[in-house]
C-alpha cells in the first residue's frame, strides 16, 4: 500500500512541479502511513518506478534523441544506462526519504521512561 500511494502522489505530482517532491512525498507519506513492510523498498520502487515513467514518457516520443546525446556526454555506450541511472538515483532518493519518515514516526511514538 505504501508503495503504490508514493509512486502516484510521486507520478501525478511530477506532471506539475519539481522534481524534489518526490523525496518529500515519500518522507510524509512513509511517516503517514502504517504497514508492515519495507519502507526503503516501498519508496525506491515507488519514486524509482514513477521517474522511469516520466523519462520513457520524454525520451520515446522524441526517438531517443537527447538520452542518447546526454548518455554519450556522460561516456555511457547506450541510453539505456542514462535511464538506469536515473532510476537509481530517484530511488535511492525515496527509499531514503520512506525511511527517514518511517524512523521519525518510530522515534516519535516511543513512550517515554521516566
């Protein structure tokens, strides 16, 4: 559950505003939002899944074009790479952010000993 709340916040947000709410979307909704599974993973897949959609979404229409002239500055052999590590770096970026929040939350709820 929490992976798909953050990879559509994180995807209908991206449409409309910059590319650092998705570490705020996944930081809040991990804090939020109580499961019992990985809050790492939920947020690397989450923001990952939803950045390689929006980099297929700007890269397909234009027949690769600028991927492949990003990937050449960057010395990668093929775009592909580009877009792997994009990926990566947006889900490394959210499944920092799910577990900042959901160790904030655990921080938080503690009850205190006197």
């Amino acid at each position: 559950m929490l992976f798909a709340i953050i990879l559509a916040l994180t995807f209908i947000s991206g449409l409309f505003l910059p590319w650092w709410v998705a570490v705020l979307i996944a930081l809040v909704v991990a804090y939020f939002v109580k499961t019992s599974g990985s809050a790492f993973w939920s947020g690397f897949a989450g923001v990952g899944l939803a950045w390689l959609a929006f980099a297929l979404l700007k890269s397909l229409p234009n027949n690769n074009v600028l991927a492949t002239r990003m990937a050449t500055l960057f010395q990668l052999p093929h775009w592909l790479y580009l877009l792997l590590v994009t990926v990566v770096i947006g889900g490394l970026l959210g499944g920092f952010a799910a577990l900042t929040g959901r160790l904030v939350r655990k921080a938080v709820e503690r009850p205190q000993s006197a």
